[in-house]
C-alpha cells in the first residue's frame, strides 16, 4: 500500500478522546503550528501515543472534512509503526492478489466486505472453482510490550475486544458449514520476530481464538516494512500458542 499523497512529519502533543491527536508541524512559512488530527485508533494505542514522539500525518483529501489531516505513523527508537487501523484490508488484499502470502495463493477471485454471518461482513473472501470458499478476516496488530530493540513479540489485542471474540465465532460457524476460514494478523511494524495473543488484556477473546482453532479455523501473521511512503508486507512470523 503506498500513500496516495506525501506525508507530513510532526511532533505529538497528546492524543485524547481516542479519535483526536494534537501535533505539531512545520507550516508553510517555515513557523510551528499546532493542529489536531484524525486518530484512527480506538485501542488503548500502549506505547504509541508518547508525547514528543515523531509522527506521521496524511492530509485530508476531501476539502470538507472538519478534522484536515489523519495520523497515520509513530516512530519507536528507530522503527516506524503504523496505527491507522484502516489500512491492513488493504495492504492483505494487495498482498493476497499479488502472491505474497503463500497460504492463501491460488484463488481466482477475491472480493472484500461480503455480507455473512450475524450480520457480519467478512474482509476477504476468496473463491475459486472446485474449491471451498475461504474467509479471511484481518486484525491490525501494533502492540509490542517487550524491550527488545529487535526481535520480541508483536501481541494482540490491546484492547477487550468483544467484537473480534465474535468474528472468530462465525470464523468457526464457517468451517463447520464447510468452508475454509482463516484469520490474519497483519503487524504494522517489523521489530518483532514472533507474535502470541495478550490473554491477560482478553482472555475471552483467548478462549474464542482457541475454540476456533479447534474447530478447524487456521491462524497466519505477517509483519510489515513501514515507511513514510509505503506499508507492505515483508515476512511471515511464527505465532505462539
């Protein structure tokens, strides 16, 4: 996924209210000025929210919108980390289309936001003749608690989320009516080595992962190179039980 439009570096105030974030950037006339930008983020954000952190802003391409510009990345140390969680559809569906995630290769056709389930609408499906169907529903992934520089693990969620605990259920409900169903963890970073679930912020989304898994429900992860131009993905990473 490349930026449709150059980025805007600046220098985090605060973020409140979970959808808003002040920032400071370089005007125009070369003078600071604050502004207050889009968080598309509803999680607890854990280390990514630090303020004097850099960060990266997208500016709002549609003239009318109240809020004219999107935070789209941090930097921790030296890795950029991407918290538009948005964005991982799209960088699955690009990826998926272009042969770069090996398990899920060989369909014809891949649609997004089909209608299923409890009135759900799955991420990807993917179909091809003579094969089963397979939905894929995607998680964006960004928390990392460890201190390790390099390597560590990536975990999700970072937030109670009782809608994921839901997906994985009709995940299950899929496989049993004979499709095949896949959940996938995209990383928006690439400092981690391995990512596990963070059970002691969701055990019930813990105990949904696993019945899933037990039902036949299959689980991928991949990190992602994040830069100021571009997101994609670069590797597969192990997932630990």
């Amino acid at each position: 996924m490349n930026f449709p439009d150059p980025l805007i570096r600046g220098r985090l105030i605060k973020r409140y209210k979970r959808f808003l974030s002040d920032i400071e950037i370089i005007g125009p006339n070369g003078k600071p000025r604050e502004i207050t930008a889009h968080c598309p983020n509803p999680g607890a954000m854990t280390g990514l929210a630090d303020p004097e952190s850099e960060v990266w802003i997208s500016p709002a391409r549609n003239p009318n919108r109240k809020l004219k510009f999107t935070w789209e990345l941090i930097r921790v140390g030296t890795e950029m980390v991407g918290i538009n969680t948005s964005h991982p559809n799209g960088i699955a569906a690009e990826a998926v289309a272009a042969g770069q995630i090996g398990e899920l290769d060989g369909y014809q056709s891949l649609r997004r936001e089909v209608k299923y389930g409890e009135n759900s609408r799955i991420d990807l499906l993917l179909e091809t003749e003579g094969r089963p169907p397979c939905y894929v529903e995607i998680k964006n992934v960004h928390l990392k608690r460890d201190a390790a520089l390099t390597g560590g693990l990536a975990e999700f969620p970072d937030s109670v989320t009782a809608r994921g605990a839901k997906h994985l259920r009709e995940l299950g409900h899929a496989v049993e009516d004979g499709s095949r169903a896949v959940m996938l963890y995209i990383v928006q970073r690439n400092d981690c080595d391995r990512f596990r679930l963070a059970e002691d912020i969701d055990p019930k989304y813990v105990d949904a992962f696993r019945e899933a898994r037990r039902l036949g429900v299959e689980a991928i992860c991949y990190a992602c190179e994040v830069s100021p131009e571009s997101i994609h993905i670069v590797r597969p990473l192990p997932i630990d039980v």
